[in-house]
C-alpha cells in the first residue's frame, strides 16, 4: 500500500488566495483526518470523516476553512481566503476505525505558507 | 490544564544513555494510549501502543499508571538515531467524540 498521500508538498500563495489541499486516504481505511501543526500549537484535529461523512469539525479555525470528501478516496481541505496565520504543516491521516485501536496512519503532509 | 502534557525538553543525552519521558492525561476514563514519533519536517509515526500491564518493543518500554494518569516511555541505549520529537497520545471522549489527542511533544537528542 502507497500509505495515506498529500498533495502538494509545498504551497507558496499570497494573502487573499484560495488554497486546496488533497488527501488520498490508504484503501478501507474508513476514518480520514485533517490535522493542522504549528510550533505554538502542535497538533490540532480540524475535522474528521467517517465513511465520507463529516462526523466532529468543531477544529475548524472559521468559516474561511472547509473540508469535503466526495468519495471513500479523496478528501480536500480549502481555506479560502488565505491568510498569513493560516501558516502550517497540514496533514491528512487515515484510519480502519476511530483510531483508538489501531492509531493513525498520516501522509507527509502539506506545509503551507501564506505571505 | 491541557488534556494530554508532556516535557516539551529538549533531553540531550549521549549515545548508550537511558532516558525517559512522561506524560500526563486528563481524562480518568481514557482506553488508548501510543507513543508516535516524529522526525524533523516529517510525519507522525506510531511508535508502539501502551498497554496496562506495560509493553516493550526492543529497547523501548512503555508503561500506563492508570492511578495516576500518566504514561511513561523508556530509552535503553541510546543511538543517535533516536533523535526525533516524541508524541504522547490518549484516546478519549473529548467535544462529544471518542477521538486520538495528541500532545505537544518532547524533543530528544543523541549526540556522539
């Protein structure tokens, strides 16, 4: 299995821009997180999915920040508009359940800089 | 007070040492535990699940004071490999859902 894969790597955009970034969950896995890390607040859940369904987004920062899943293999998290706080490491992490027998498995992540 | 607390270190130690981090946990009625680690611009990766009656994996131990809320990794023979950040994590019922929460880490470094 490929592991749970992000896209892009890197996003460079300037204030005021949309951003989307892409998960591609392991297959099976039923459970898909978007997770965001800064050095001030480490690692912070901004919503979870199960089984395409949005289940706890009470992380999500404010209205400017979104996250679908239309298919059991791909979710996207959009801020939009971005801005200059909105900087982070991103990661999207995937699960055969809620995670409290098995863990996450995350992706490489996305680290975003807004300027 | 913070659902899950570590020391954030650093813990510099050299190569061969024992060391040993903690973790504490607020939620009395907490099931899961891990430990992740985190390497420098990277991902989390689980590191080893904790169980009650305590595990070991190698040179690593990981052991669950459920009394006393806390758990607790051991570093036998450090290698300079080990360097990485640390992650202590519960799962738990938090803001109306059973969910994995993460602390914010403890930094360990090995040097020759």
């Amino acid at each position: 299995d490929a592991g749970v894969i992000q896209s892009p790597r890197h996003e460079v955009t300037e204030m005021g821009q949309e951003v989307t970034l892409r998960c591609k969950p392991i297959s099976g896995h039923d459970y898909l997180f978007w997770y965001r890390q800064t050095m001030m607040r480490g690692l912070e859940l901004l919503i979870y999915f199960n089984n395409n369904v949005p289940i706890d987004d009470s992380g999500m920062p404010e209205d400017r920040f979104s996250a679908k899943m239309p298919n059991a293999s791909f979710s996207t998290l959009k801020i939009q508009p971005s801005e200059p706080r909105d900087s982070a490491v991103y990661f999207c992490a995937s699960s055969p359940d809620r995670g409290l027998s098995h863990g996450y498995t995350f992706g490489s992540g996305t680290r975003l800089t807004v300027v | 007070r913070k659902e899950v607390e570590q020391d954030p270190g650093p813990f510099n130690v050299p190569e061969g040492a024992t060391v040993a981090f903690n973790c504490t946990y607020s939620n009395s009625a907490s099931q899961s535990f891990f430990w992740y680690r985190q390497d420098c611009r990277k991902e989390p990766k689980l590191l080893m699940s904790v169980y009650s009656s305590g595990n070991e994996d190698g040179r690593f131990t990981a052991q669950l004071n459920r009394a006393s809320q806390y758990i607790s990794l051991l570093i036998r023979d450090s290698k300079l490999s080990d360097s990485a950040t640390y992650l202590c994590v519960v799962g738990m019922f938090s803001g109306g859902y059973n969910k994995l929460i993460f602390g914010a880490g403890t930094r360990l470094a090995v040097h020759p």
